[in-house]
C-alpha cells in the first residue's frame, strides 16, 4: 500500500481515511474492522499476534488485496495454526470504536492469555519523557487531529516504533505487527485502557503499559493479575500508577 495513505483532502481540510479492512486466514474471513489504509501487512501479522490466532513464525505470507469495496487482507498459515484457528473460529464484525463486537461466547470475551514477566524498572521521569516524545511521531494526527497512536519506547532507545490509525485497537495491532518480538519496553497509547488493550498488551509481551487517559476497573484488575505495570493519566504534570508500581522508581 502507498505509505501516504490514511487521509484525504475536503473542502481545504485533511480528514483521516475509514476502509472496510477484512482478515482472513486461509481464504476464510476472519475479522472486518474500519481502519486507515496503510500499515496493512503490520495490522494482519499484529492482529494475528494479539488475538491468540497465529505467532509470527507460524504465518507463511500476507497479501494486500484492494476489493471493490474495500480491502482483503490474506493471511496464509502454516497447517498447525490453521487448524488450530479451526478449532475456534470467532468473527469480529463492528465499528472502529468497539474492541469485542462479534464475539459469540463470555469466554472468547474474557480470554485467557499468559502473564508477563520482567525485570525492567524504569524512571519515575521516563514516563512523562516518553509521553511528550510520542506527538512527534503522529504525521496522521498532526494532519487530520482526528487519529489515535501506539508506540514502543526502551529506556535505551527511546521510542522505536509507532503506529497511526482512526481505531485505537488498530493502532495497538500495527504496533505488535511493526515490533514483532521487542525487547522490554513500555507500550504508549493516546486512549483509554480496556480489557482487550490489556490482553493485546499482555500477547505481546510488554510489562509497562501507559496511557494519556485512565484505564476501566476492569482493565486495572486484569492488568494486575497479569503483572503488567499500568500507568495512567500521564500528563506533564505526573502520572497514575495503578498496578505494579515496583518497575517504576524516582532514581
């Protein structure tokens, strides 16, 4: 896909691009989601990742196809993970602002997914560093005010990656799809935290986990039980931390 992609121009003004995106894993349409054009191949590999459907090593090719209506991206597995997926088909059919529309059952809502474990500690001062440094990284945002981004940052590196789209689950997913397995880090976001953010996060694998705004109750519970260190409402004038607070120290 054109890497300039995700916004077009009206009336004097860019608006963020909205495609029907769908998903599908050996020829069978998995998911459909309203997302920005671009940043595909990542979307499918992240998607695949952070929803428990196939691990990077297990997934032989993904092909970006634009449709009459929109665009197909094809996932092609390896025989394991494709029967695997067999075995638990679930469809996800919703707008861009709903995580879980289409789930058929409380227990793929309410999936279980493997704890983290890290030994990384970062600065009280990283937090609010790491946060200022992400709007330089949002081109789309900077156009359209309108776009939500996902980003990794190391204490060695800084921020590594980032990731743009209308849906912020989207954004999470190219992220994972860019990073592949990273290094330990913290994942930064510009939305709310809710539960499937957190299962997303916990796929893959990142222990710190903050955001602008302020995570649910449940998402805070969830992050808890699953060792992930959440920090909210982080702003220039400090932060939130919720669950997990011994990885962040004032040194």
């Amino acid at each position: 896909m054109d890497e300039a992609k995700g916004a077009a121009l009206l009336q004097g003004r860019l608006l963020p691009e909205e495609v029907a995106i769908a998903i599908s894993y050996n020829t069978t349409t998995q998911a459909v989601m309203m997302a920005t054009p671009r940043d595909l191949e990542d979307f499918a590999r992240g998607f695949s990742l952070t929803e428990g459907i196939a691990a990077f090593e297990e997934i032989e090719a993904v092909e970006v196809a634009e449709v009459p209506r929109g665009i197909d991206l094809r996932v092609w597995l390896k025989p394991a993970a494709g029967a695997r997926l067999a075995e638990r088909r679930r469809v996800m059919a919703g707008p861009v602002g709903c995580g879980l529309c289409g789930i058929d059952s409380l227990e793929q809502a309410l999936r279980d997914v493997p704890p983290v474990t890290s030994d990384l500690r970062i600065r009280a001062a990283d937090v609010g560093r790491a946060m200022a440094a992400l709007p330089a990284h949002q081109p789309l945002h900077d156009a359209t005010r309108a776009m939500h981004a996902a980003g990794f940052w190391t204490p060695d590196a800084g921020i590594v990656a980032v990731r743009e789209d209308v849906g912020r689950h989207n954004a999470l997913d190219k992220l994972a799809g860019a990073l592949g397995r990273p290094d330990a880090g913290a994942v930064l976001i510009t939305s709310r935290v809710s539960v499937d953010l957190v299962q997303k996060v916990a796929m893959l694998g990142a222990p710190v986990l903050i955001s602008v705004s302020a995570p649910t109750y449940q998402a805070a519970m969830l992050a808890d039980d699953l060792g992930i260190t959440l920090i909210g409402l982080a702003r220039s004038d400090g932060f939130k931390c919720f669950t997990h607070g011994f990885r962040v120290h004032e040194g």
